[in-house]
C-alpha cells in the first residue's frame, strides 16, 4: 500500500482521542482531521495527539491551534473528505440511526474512500448493511462491527469456528474497568439502555446528573446479560451459526476503577467432524484495556478497507469477513 493513510476521526470523545494517541505511534496513518460536538480540527500535516488528549472533557478540539467552533463540524469533514482516505467513526449511536445518517452524509458528498465503526447494537448494524447500494455506487468500502466486541472477539470466533463441523454456541463475556464514567459518555449511556427496563431513547434522554445518580446506586458498576449486540448478526451472515440466538453476549462494566472486573472471554463451544464437543477460549490480557482493544482492530480493519477499496471491492461489510491488517 503505498502512501501514508490520511485518517480523519469522528467523536473526539475516549476513543477519538485513544485513536488520535495510537494513531501518533504509527507510520502508516496520519491523523489529518477530528471533530466533535462543538467543533473540528484539520491539518494536512498531521494533528498533534498530545494536544488532542490535552483538551478536557467538556471542552472541544475546536479550541486547538489549528481548530474552529463550528455549530456542524460534521460537515466540514464531509467538506474536506477528498483530502481523507480512511474515517473511523467514534460517535455515539444515540439515537440509534446516528450514525447511519452520518454515513448518508458523506455518501451524499460522493465520498470515494474507506469507513470503519464500532457499532454495537445489531439493530444499528442491520440498518447500516442498509447503505451497500450506495455505498458501491459512490466506490466507497466500509468495514462495520471493528471494535472489541463485536470485532477482535467475533472474529476470534470465526477462526474457532474451523474446528467444528457444527458450532452451537459463541458466549462472549466481557470485563471492562475505567477510572471515570466521564470519559466514555457514549459507551456508559449506551451500556445502560441495555439494562432491563431501559431504553436507547430512554438512556438518550438522561443528564449527565442523572446517569451520576443511576452508578452511585449501583457503585459504578453495570452488569449486563443478554445485550442486543450484533455479534449474533456478523455470525450469522458468514455462517458460524445457522441463527443468531445461538450467540450471547454480556459483561461487567466498573466506571470507578480502571482495573477489569473480570477477564474478557469468547468461547465457542462446538462438535468435530468425529462426534468430540469442545470448546476454544481466546481471552484477552487483562492489562489491556478497552481503548487498545478497540481502536487496535478499527484501525487494522480501516487498512484492510483500503486495501478492498483499492481492489475495486467497493459497499459495506462485517468484521467477520475480512482479517484485519496489521497497522504499523
Ligand atoms: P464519547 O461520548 O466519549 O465520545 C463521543 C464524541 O462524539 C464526543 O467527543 C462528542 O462531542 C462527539 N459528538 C457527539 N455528537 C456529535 C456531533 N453531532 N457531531 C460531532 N461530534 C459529536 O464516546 P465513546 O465512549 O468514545 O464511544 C464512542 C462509540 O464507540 C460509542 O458508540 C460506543 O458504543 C462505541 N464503543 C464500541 C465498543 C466496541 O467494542 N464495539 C467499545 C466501546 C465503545
């Protein structure tokens, strides 16, 4: 692949900033633009990712040297997106068509470069397969589901799935700890509409107070089972499971302290062509956390879109269907 990536990041929240950090370590990507609510920063030379993780919670990357306050900074990365080969999408998906509608956006701009996200929700999932079509149309490739779970865990899945003949469950069990909820407002608000009882439009419509309110009473911590996560859906389009509810997914979340609750697991149990049931484990390092997690494989998966792109394979596809790259 020849040509340093121009990297632009959607959400300068925890995990735009993770990537503008990871990005830094990196000779193959250039982080060139990064928006948030409040405004955008764009530098073909490269953003500064020190800078980036200067700007504290609640303040804007517009407020960088080189940023502007702007009301849609969307937009102006849509205005810019002939100067940008790969986007990473770290917005929340509150609702949950948001970043659908962003896509839809740079589509509309007849974006011809590469996406990737790590979307959660299989209803999001769905609407996005929604957008292949158009996507082709305008020679865009997007890669979906490329953060930690679905992502590095569902595609782990597919590598232990070659075992079998017949896999007859895929149990994914995660343990992520953060010190401060603050840092990853989408993902906390997004973890809680999941709870029973709750809603995306319900956890949407929460103030910062109110979520603050909601972990004192549970001591920061969020255990969640039976999440509707489209790691059922990556696995049913390529066939791991002949149907998703073959798929489970839940975990523990401590916004109190950074150390796991418990260790991240997928373990997918199946029969061999010889009548042996028998499960394969991948378990992730417990000193790894959610940010290397993610960003890793969304960046890895973004190359391999390129490289797709550059071989004329153009619309939308999961992360169970390509092996990521290897970013260095
Ligand atoms: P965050 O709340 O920390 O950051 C979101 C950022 O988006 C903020 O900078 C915010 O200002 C910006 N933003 C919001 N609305 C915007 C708009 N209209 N225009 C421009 N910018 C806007 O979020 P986070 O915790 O970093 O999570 C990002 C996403 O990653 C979430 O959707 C979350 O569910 C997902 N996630 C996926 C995984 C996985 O393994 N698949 C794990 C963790 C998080």
């Amino acid at each position: 692949m020849a040509g340093v990536i121009k990297v632009a990041v959607l959400g300068a929240g925890g995990l735009g900033k993770a990537c503008a950090a990871v990005i830094a370590k990196k000779k193959q990507m250039r982080l060139v633009a990064i928006c948030d609510k409040e405004g955008y920063a764009y530098l073909p030379n490269g953003l500064d990712a020190d800078a980036i993780s200067r700007v504290k919670i609640g303040g804007t990357v517009g407020d960088l040297e080189c940023g502007k306050q702007v009301a849609d900074s969307i937009g102006e990365i849509v205005g810019i997106s002939k100067e940008i080969d790969g986007i990473f999408i770290a917005l929340p998906n509150l609702p949950n068509d948001f970043m659908f509608n962003v896509v839809k956006r740079f589509i509309s701009a007849d974006y011809k470069g590469c996406f990737t996200d790590a979307l959660k929700r299989t209803t999001a999932m769905e609407m996005m397969f929604g957008l292949y079509d158009p996507l082709k149309q305008v020679k865009s490739t997007y890669i979906t589901g490329c953060g930690a779970t679905p992502g590095l865990l569902t595609a782990a899945a597919v590598i232990a799935a070659q075992s079998f003949i017949e896999v007859e469950n895929v149990n994914i069990w995660w343990g992520v700890g953060i010190a401060n909820w603050e840092e990853y407002k989408a993902t906390i608000r997004e973890d809680i509409a999941h709870l029973p009882g709750w809603t995306v439009d319900t956890a949407l419509s929460m103030s910062d107070e109110k979520v603050e309110d909601f972990l004192d009473k549970t001591n920061g911590i969020l255990e969640l089972h039976e999440m509707e996560h489209a790691d059922d859906l990556l696995l049913e389009r390529i066939g791991v499971v002949d149907s998703r509810d073959k798929v489970t997914v839940g975990g523990i979340m401590d916004t109190r302290n950074a150390k796991k609750p418990v260790s991240t697991t997928m373990t997918l149990t199946g029969i061999t062509f010889d009548g042996k049931r028998s499960s394969h484990r991948f378990i992730l390092g417990d000193e790894t956390g959610m940010a290397a997690n993610v960003i890793g494989p969304a960046l890895g998966y973004l190359k391999r879109a390129l490289w797709l792109n550059q071989h004329e394979i153009y619309g939308i596809y999961g992360s169970t269907e390509f092996m990521p790259c290897v970013v260095r």
